[in-house]
C-alpha cells in the first residue's frame, strides 16, 4: 500500500496493475478476523481488505488491454501463477499449502482497505460503484452453482437458505433460470425470500448422506459472473439490492 508516494513511481511489477480504492465491501465476521475470534490464520501485521472497485493509476508494460483511469473490480482470491491450487484469500486467509502462505506473507500480505492497492483486475461497467462491490459477494455461491454445472429450468436445494451467503445463492440460483428449493428453520426468512419471488417451493426437514465441498471459485467463474451482469441477469441497484456506505 502506497498512501504517502507516487504509485507509479514505485510501481515496476509485470502484469499487474496499481488501483486507486473507490470503494472495497465488508464482510460480516471482518471484525472477529481482524481481532482474533475467528480461526483464519493470517500474517501480521497487514491491511485489511476483501473485494473492492477502484480505478488504474499505474500499469506494468506487459499489459495489452488496460489503460490507466478504467474502472475495475479487484477480487479478494488470489492464485499462484506457476500453481492455480496455491490460493488465498487477499487480507482474509492464508489458505492452505505452503505456496499460498508464501504468497500471502512475502508478496501480496495487504489487502484494499487503503488508498492504492497492486493487483490483478477486471474491467468494470457502468453501474454504480457501490453496486459494483457487491460482486464480491455474488462471487462466492455463484462459483459453486457454475462449478456444479447448474442450468436453466434445472432444480436446485439451497440449504440453508436464509444466512448471509446462501441467500445471495437463492437470488443467483434463481437468476440462472433454476427452481429453487430452499431448506430453514425459519418459516418468516423463507417467507420474506418467496415475497421477492426467488423462492418457488420450501421444505423444512431433508436428510442428505453425503455432502461436498470447494474452497472458493475459480477465475473463469467470475468471468462469466461478469457476463451475466453485463446481460442484466443481476440488476444490483435497481431492485436486488440496497447497498451502505461507511466510512
């Protein structure tokens, strides 16, 4: 992070880009993280962060298509160029294996909670920019609906379906053109996601045999998370969400 200087005086990175913050989302355990309650290991210190919208001030010289002042969403997961399954999560996790703690502690440890960050990026639309931070949110069930293959008209179980992440998954689910079972204990949630019609049916009691998993999405996720948005699919302000400002 760069508050004090130039950024493109100290920038010489290859293909990477200098960022200057509009606006990075909070996530709701970011205060455990950051204090020590919850289990995600990290190094310290570092900057806090998670997925952010801000604009290019400064790019390496490999770059083709990117030019400096272009709006672009920074996302919070980042890989290891020689290895894709050494990955963290930017100011959140150190991940797994050894290459990803490497990564985190000596390369990338500071997250967007600041005025300039250096990072990978994804060209922005015109929606607004507070809007726009909202990806990173989407980002996580849409990966693990994309991941599974989901298609329209198919059927899908959310479960549980009223929390912070899986709900966003219900709107998605739906947004894909899916029927969306969704699974709770509280009758007046899954009230309140059928009144926004994400919800076509409810069953309060399933038992599953076996469940899997994925740790985070993969970038071509959020490429295509990117075309849905750019289609309407998730029209963000206007109805699907309403965003807050701190700070």
């Amino acid at each position: 992070m760069f508050p004090n200087h130039s950024p493109a005086g100290l920038y010489n990175d290859l293909s990477s880009a200098i960022i200057r913050i509009t606006a990075a989302g909070i996530l709701p355990y970011h205060r455990e993280i950051y204090n020590g309650q919850h289990p995600n290991p990290i190094p310290t210190p570092l900057v806090g962060g998670f997925g952010a919208i801000g604009h290019i001030t400064a790019l390496a010289p490999d770059t083709a298509v990117l030019k400096s002042g272009q709006l672009v969403y920074i996302d919070c997961v980042i890989r290891g160029r020689d290895d894709p399954d050494s990955f963290f999560l930017s100011a959140i996790y150190e991940g797994f294996s050894e290459g990803s703690r490497k990564l985190m502690r000596d390369v990338w440890r500071d997250g967007t909670f600041a005025e300039y960050a250096m990072r990978d990026c994804v060209v922005g639309w015109d929606f607004s920019l507070l809007d726009l931070v909202y990806m990173g949110y989407l980002a996580v069930p849409y990966g693990g609906l994309w991941d599974i293959g989901l298609e329209a008209r198919e059927t899908v179980i959310v479960c549980p379906a009223t929390g912070f992440y899986s709900g966003i998954g219900v709107q998605i689910a739906a947004a894909m053109g899916a029927r969306v079972i969704a699974m709770g204990r509280s009758g007046e949630k899954l009230g309140k996601l059928k009144e926004e019609g994400y919800l076509m049916g409810a069953t309060k009691n399933i038992r599953v045999s076996e469940i899997m998993g994925k740790m985070m999405y993969e970038r071509d996720a959020v490429m295509q998370l990117v075309k849905m948005i750019e289609r309407d699919l998730f029209p963000l302000g206007r109805g699907f969400l309403d965003t807050k400002m701190f700070g």
